[in-house]
C-alpha cells in the first residue's frame, strides 16, 4: 500500500512539474501594457520584464518631470500587470500551492 501511494505522489509531483514547465513558458509569451496619464503614456513588457514598446503622445513632451513621473507610473503599471498574471498562471500549475519562486521539482 505504501509503494503505491508513494508512486501515486511522485506521479502527481512530476505531473506539477510538468504544469509548471509548461506555465513557465506561457509567463514568457506574456504581454502587458502599462498606462499612464488616460493612455498618454503606453509601456509594454513581456513575461521576462523586458520592455517591447513605448508610446508617447507628442503633447507630453513639453513637461520633463512629469514625463518622467508618468513613465515610471506605465512601467510599475505594467509590472504589476505581468506579475498578477504569472503568479495567476503559476498558481494553476500548482494547484493552488505557493511554491517559493526559483523552486525546480526534479524527479
């Protein structure tokens, strides 16, 4: 009985491991857009938080600090945006388990 449901759990286990490889590479193919400003300001990231694409009204480039002010309010707006919807894809995955980020399950 024993050794059955230990291979029941480690069939379980690499089937998780399974889902999260797979969820892992969806997160990557990811891509959210960040606004600021009613859209004046538009900045995309993928799923590696690498940024793929600014937009910038023309009549926003007349007020330097507030450009800036509203870059970094698209960018966090992005970033929030990515993260909700790895840990989202993650916690499908899982089953619902928080697992430590960086945790591999290898067997």
């Amino acid at each position: 009985m024993f050794k059955g449901g230990m291979a029941g759990m480690m069939k379980k286990a690499q089937q998780m491991q399974d889902n999260m490889k797979k969820a892992q590479t969806e997160i990557k193919n990811l891509s959210a857009t960040g606004k600021a400003a009613s859209g004046a300001i538009e900045i995309t990231i993928n799923g590696e938080h690498m940024v793929t694409d600014i937009k910038i009204l023309d009549g926003m480039m007349d007020d330097k600090e507030l450009l800036e002010d509203l870059i970094l309010n698209a960018m966090n707006d992005a970033v929030r945006k990515i993260s909700e919807a790895s840990s989202a894809k993650m916690k499908t995955a899982t089953g619902g388990i928080n697992l430590p980020s960086g945790m591999n399950l290898s067997f």
